[in-house]
C-alpha cells in the first residue's frame, strides 16, 4: 500500500553519503515527510545533527557500546536504544510508513526484509540486500501490500523508464556506467594501478569501496544482478553500456527498436527524492538543469576482454541461488586486498571467478544460510593467491 502524505519515515545507514542526502531532501520538505527514527553505527556527531532537526521518536547506535553516550546527546523527548535488533524494531515501528535503507553490508537485510513482510514501503540503497538475498527480498515484496523503490541511480532509472510498461514490451534494459577511473588507460597498464588510481572516478563522488568497484566494473556486476531480481529479467535481457556523462542512468530498449532513457544531473539527491516521493514527483533545491548544460551524450561499448565483470555477473545470475552472494562477498575482500596492496587491480576479478568456483551453489532458504555463505567466501577470497 502507497502512503497519502505527510509520510512517517525511518531512515537506516542516516549517516553516510546516501542517508545525508536524504536528509537534506526530508528537511525540505517538512509538511510531506515526518522522521519518525533514525540509525546509524558509530558518527554520533552526524546522528545528533539529524536528531535535533528532526525530533525523531527513536535513535539507534547499532553499536551496544555507544548507547550511554547518544542516550546524554539526543534532545529531550528521543529515546535512544542501541544494537542490530534495535535497528530492525525501529523499521517495522507502527508509526513507520517508509523504510529508506542505506546501511553499508550485510545488517541491511534484516532490517528490509521486516519491514516489507509488515507492508511497508521500502526505499532502497544498500547493495548488500538485493544481491545477497535477492529471492527472499523479491519473495517478501511480493507477498506483502508494501513496495520497494530502488535509490541506486540506475535502477531509479530502469524503474522511471519501465513505469507503466507490459514484459512483452520490453527487449532489454540498459544500465549505463561511467566507465570508471580506468576506461581511457590502456589495458596493458593496468596491472600496475594502484588503489589511488583507483579512486579517480570521473563523475561520481563516493566512497572508497564503490570508487574501486566502479573502476574494476564489479559495481555494474553487483548493479546487473540486483536489476536481475528487481525487475524479474532474465540475464539475456540485461546490458551495460558506457555512458561517460553519467547523464544517461539506465535505457529501456523496447521490442519496436525506441529506447526510453532516463536522465538527469549525477546526483543521487534526486533518486533520493523520487524515492521518497514515489509515486508523486516534487521538485526541490537540486537537480533542475538545461539539456545544453549536460553537454553531449555519448554512448561507448564495455570492453569486456579486459574487464570481464560482467561476464562473471551473467554467471551468477545463471547460478542463481546463494552465487550472487558468494560474488559480492569474495569482490569485498578482493578490493580489501586490493587496498592493503597484496594483490593487483586485475587479480580481483580472478579471485571473484575462483572462488565463485571454489563454493557450491545452494537455493537460498533463509538469511542465515546466506550469511553462512557469505562467510565461506570470505573467508576463501581471504586465502585466495594468484597462480
Ligand atoms: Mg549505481
């Protein structure tokens, strides 16, 4: 069930780049949206912020340790309650009408998968939910009256350019990418980047594991499979184009040859917003632009050969089961890796592919038995060497 507004919402992951942009759209639009919680682990300083413009009902350190601390820091009147448990109670709250997730890992999911199996819409930012436990989340969504919005910007787009469309319309759905810190090195190079190579992305401002996970295409990996699950496409339906602008976030190209493509300024304020919104749009202080101020649009192949990323999602995404998770967990470690300097940029895409070898796919059955799997690949990607 959509919600009338004012919607009453809990923000979860309220501190990082995603949950800050958000909310600086909840403030301006204080008659439409009410925060009712608010949960982050550890920046104080930046939950406090939020408190105080908000007056949420609830904060949450997921951190036990920091309880005491919040609970002295939070105005009079919010309560403050600390641990992973507290971040799904404040989710599945009576007075939340809307969930927006953007909680970094795995302590996503539960959360997510509450809040939907109680019909409750769902804003979500967190890879980590759809490309671990994409069947369990799509099976809840499904079920329940709730809905579930995707905040990533090319899935927004996807979603935008699919609005109102039947499958036998549809003949693929382009997601673009910026191409990444890399795509105009030449390749022969690349075994020598570095993680502050890495980390020269073009367009988007992120965070370090993103930035890298751009660069190597394994951002588009996980963002293929999450789309997979969203949007129920098979993988032969799914494909990636370069679009340097980061103007264009996602093509539909229809069964007729028309593409519907969804553009904007890159900034993920206004994915936020529609969201939020959804289904109204509002306008707000960002986003508006000319189409002569976002320049020229240019359209470039992936090259797979040297980046085969996507080649290893389309495995996935054909294994089905706990393989996605197994894909997102040993990328995690590899980028890890990567940073400490023990492997090279290329090697993480071998590492994904081995150990996406190494572990036996299973159906997924519940959250545990994926989190299970997703320690078994960590802990295989831990031990991987190149050979
Ligand atoms: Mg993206």
């Amino acid at each position: 069930m959509i919600q009338d507004f004012p919607r009453r919402v809990a923000v979860l992951g309220a501190t990082g780049s995603i949950g800050r942009s958000a909310a600086a759209e909840l403030a301006e639009q204080p008659r439409r949206f009410r925060v009712v919680a608010l949960a982050a682990r550890r920046q104080l300083d930046e939950l406090v912020r939020q408190s105080e413009l908000f007056h949420p009902e609830v904060v949450v350190t997921t951190d036990p340790a920091l309880e005491k601390e919040l609970a002295a820091r939070l105005p009079a009147g919010v309560h403050a309650a600390a641990g992973e448990a507290a971040m799904v109670e404040a989710a599945i709250r009576d007075d939340v009408d809307l969930v927006l997730c953007a909680v970094i890992g795995t302590a996503g999911i539960r959360p997510v998968l509450e809040a939907l199996k109680r019909g409750k819409c769902v804003a979500l930012a967190s890879k980590e939910v759809l490309a671990l436990a994409g069947e369990l989340v799509m099976r809840e969504a499904k079920k329940h009256p709730g809905c579930l919005v995707p905040i990533d910007s090319e899935h927004s787009g996807v979603f935008q350019a699919l609005a109102g469309r039947r499958p036998d319309e549809i003949a693929k759905v382009w997601l673009t990418a910026s191409g990444g810190a890399f795509r105009d090195w030449d390749p022969a190079r690349l075994d020598e980047a570095t993680f502050a190579d890495a980390l020269r992305h073009p367009t988007w401002k992120m965070g370090d594991k993103i930035t890298v996970d751009s660069a190597s295409l394994m951002n588009k990996a996980l963002e293929l499979i999450e789309a997979h699950f969203l949007f129920d496409l098979p993988e032969d339906k799914l494909d990636v184009v370069v679009n340097p602008q980061s103007v264009v976030h996602a093509l539909a190209e229809l069964a007729d040859g028309s593409f519907i493509a969804q553009m904007s300024v890159p900034d993920m304020r206004l994915a936020i917003r529609y969201a939020l919104s959804y289904p109204e749009r509002f306008s707000g202080s960002v986003g508006k632009t000319t189409l002569p101020a976002l320049g020229k649009l240019e359209f470039r192949e992936v090259d797979h050969i040297h980046f085969p990323a996507i080649a290893l999602a389309r495995r996935a995404i054909a294994a089905s089961g706990t393989m996605p998770a197994v894909l997102n967990a040993a990328d995690e470690i590899a980028v890890e890796r990567f940073r400490k300097g023990e492997i090279r940029f290329t090697d993480i895409w071998k590492l994904v592919g081995d150990v996406m070898e190494q572990i036996p796919v299973e159906e997924q059955k519940d959250l545990d038995q994926i989190l299970a799997c997703d320690a078994r690949a960590r802990e295989a990607a831990r031990v991987w060497f190149r050979r």
